[in-house]
C-alpha cells in the first residue's frame, strides 16, 4: 500500500513569491507521481507527473516538480506565483503495477496581492 | 460531452434515505474511479471499475454502499440507509486503459454533493 504526506495544509503567499509545496510518499514497490490542481469550484485537474525518465517535470503555467527517491519527495515549485494560481493542491502517487490513486490531504495555496 | 460528467451535483437528503450518484465518464474511457472526499481532506479511493466488473472495491466502507456499471459506460454509486457521516463530496474519473495507452492520468468530474441531514 502506499500513503501521502503533505507537510502543509496552508501556505499564504505574496503575488511573485516563489513557492514550494511539500509532498513525502512512503511504498514498498516502485511508483508514478502526480500533482493535482482544484480550484474554487471546480474539479481536480492534472497539474503535472512523474512516470519514468528525467525526475524533474514541469507542467505549462510554470510549475516544476523532482523526483527525489532517496527522500521518497516529490516537491512542487514556483519561482513566481500569481494570483490565479490561488487552489488548493494535492499530491498522489501509485504504484507502476497498479490502478488505484492514493491522494494525500492537501495544501491550500492562497496567494495575496 | 469532453468531459466527466456527474449527476445530481448537489444532493441534500435525510438520515436514513437511499441515494444514487451517477457517472457519465469520458467516451473510450475503460477505467472509471468513484472517490469520496470530506471537508479538509483529501480524495478517498473507493471502488475502481475495469469495464463493466469492479477489480477493486476494497475502498467501499460498508455494505450500505454499492456501485455498478452495467454496461461498461456509466456507473451509478448507490447508498442505502444514508448517515450523517455520509455527507461529502463524491469524485467520479475515468482513464484509459492501462494496455491502449494509460498514460496514469485520471479524468475527474466536478462531483457530487451529497449532504445528508
């Protein structure tokens, strides 16, 4: 079985702040890695993910994320927060054999002008 | 449609009743995900459909609840002798299938809102 842990469940932030949000994972076996968005009102979105090769993925509104097995992470960054990016974000992993999604609990990203 | 589609999206209903949510996932989609998610936390897997069979339901927390696709299309999640503690937000996704192309990305719709009072 796998779990999720998101160190934060709030991170308030100034508009073009950089940001990091914290995500740990703990699995016996090898598995893929996922950031998904919500924002207000709306469904959950893929925001970026981790299958194989290069551990640093970046999505296309300046998200990044590395893959960092040692440390069983897989953080998200931002150089440069905007106001849109105000959601709330939750991390996911699943094992490469599997079908199930385990989602950790969330961060809510609020940034302020 | 483009996209997951879930009905009603908002339910409200009294302790005791029986309620059904329904998923329309995305056309071509074999895989569908039904997750139910509580205030402040995050989605909680409960039972994962593989066509028309369900190839894991180790996520349903009791026999009052139950889902079937009986057609490989849309899914109903049903719940009978609804609790208080039932109230959430319940997340239906779709995928591909693992062996045409699964790239591990599910689809999810906007859900349904199930209060029960």
């Amino acid at each position: 079985a796998q779990s999720v842990t998101q160190l934060d469940s709030q991170v308030p932030v100034f508009e073009e702040a950089p940001v990091e949000l914290r995500c740990n994972y703990s699995s016996s076996v090898s598995v893929y890695l996922f950031w998904y968005v919500q924002y207000p009102n709306q469904g959950l979105q893929l925001l970026l993910k981790y299958l194989s090769g290069s551990t640093l993925v970046e999505s296309i509104n300046g998200f990044e994320a590395e893959f960092n097995k040692s440390q069983t992470s897989f953080h998200l960054r931002k150089p440069s927060v905007h106001i849109s990016d105000t959601a709330e974000y939750f991390c996911a992993v699943r094992s490469t054999s599997g079908s199930r999604l385990t989602f950790g609990e969330g961060t809510q990203l609020t940034v302020n002008p | 449609g483009a996209g997951v589609s879930q009905t009603p999206s908002n339910k409200v209903t009294e302790k005791g009743k029986y309620v059904e949510l329904r998923c329309d996932p995305i056309s071509g989609h074999t895989a569908l995900y039904w997750y139910r998610q509580s205030l402040g936390q995050g989605p909680e897997f409960l039972i994962y459909f593989q066509g028309t069979g369900a190839a894991d339901d180790s996520g349903l927390p009791n026999d009052r609840f139950f889902a079937v696709r009986p057609e490989g299309s849309v899914s109903t999640l049903k719940i009978q002798r609804t609790e208080r503690g039932d109230s959430a937000v319940y997340l239906c996704a779709s995928s591909r299938d693992r062996d045409r192309g699964d790239t591990g990305e599910l689809f999810f719709g906007e859900g349904s809102r199930l209060t029960v009072l």
